[in-house]
C-alpha cells in the first residue's frame, strides 16, 4: 500500500479507503488509486471471519541448508502453540515458481509469510 500511495501522490489511509469501498475518496484519486492497483497486480483478498491469524507461509529459496529443518521445527512448534496452521514451499531460485508461489498464497488468504532467504554460494 505504501508504494501506490507514493505513486499516486496520496496517503497510505487514501489507499486502504480505496481497497475498503469507503465513499469519502474523491472520484479521481480513487481512479488513479484503482488504475494503479490493476497495473501491480494488486488483487483483494477473500472476506474470510476476523479474528486471529490461521494460517501463515514459510518459504525458502532452498530446502538444501543442514538448518533448514531446525528452522521448520521452530515455526511449527509455535505455529501449534498459537492454533496456526502452516504451509511449507521452497520455491528454488526459479522466478516462475515464485510468480505461481504468490497466486496460491493470495488464493489461500494467508495471514503471514516467513520468508527464508539463504546466500547463493558458489
């Protein structure tokens, strides 16, 4: 939200009052907001009942550290304590893996990502 409020010239609560429907937005701005959302890609999510987060992603480029276990112990570990289900991908350092990675987290409604992130070394 940050980055269509900087492009559009307008605030960040300008913008959540576009993706919420709220009246109090002048014709224009919310155009130029909506055009802007198209344009990046932006799509909302699915209305799903407030309340504490269910559901959040763990992504790594590489499954291939020796710590990547521990670290997938760990998030589940809390995960379980808070009632959060969790989602394992790795997503292998190929940008079309991660374009599909995106559609199904938005598709999912995840309440949060954890993304691990290892240095290439050659």
């Amino acid at each position: 939200m940050t980055s269509i409020a900087r492009e559009a010239g307008v605030s960040v609560p300008t913008v959540s009052r576009v993706l919420n429907g709220r009246s109090d937005v002048a014709p224009q701005t919310r155009e130029r907001v909506e055009e802007l959302l198209r344009r990046h890609g932006y799509r909302r999510r699915a209305n799903r009942p407030q309340g504490p987060a269910s559901l959040v992603d763990l992504v790594f480029h590489d499954l291939d550290s020796p710590w990547a276990v521990e670290i997938i112990r760990g998030v589940e570990e809390v995960a379980h304590s808070a009632c959060v289900g969790t989602v394992l991908s790795a997503i292998h350092r190929r940008p079309a893996a991660a374009s599909r990675w995106m559609d199904n987290v938005r598709a999912r409604c995840t309440d949060g990502v954890i993304l691990v992130s290892t240095p290439c070394v050659l």
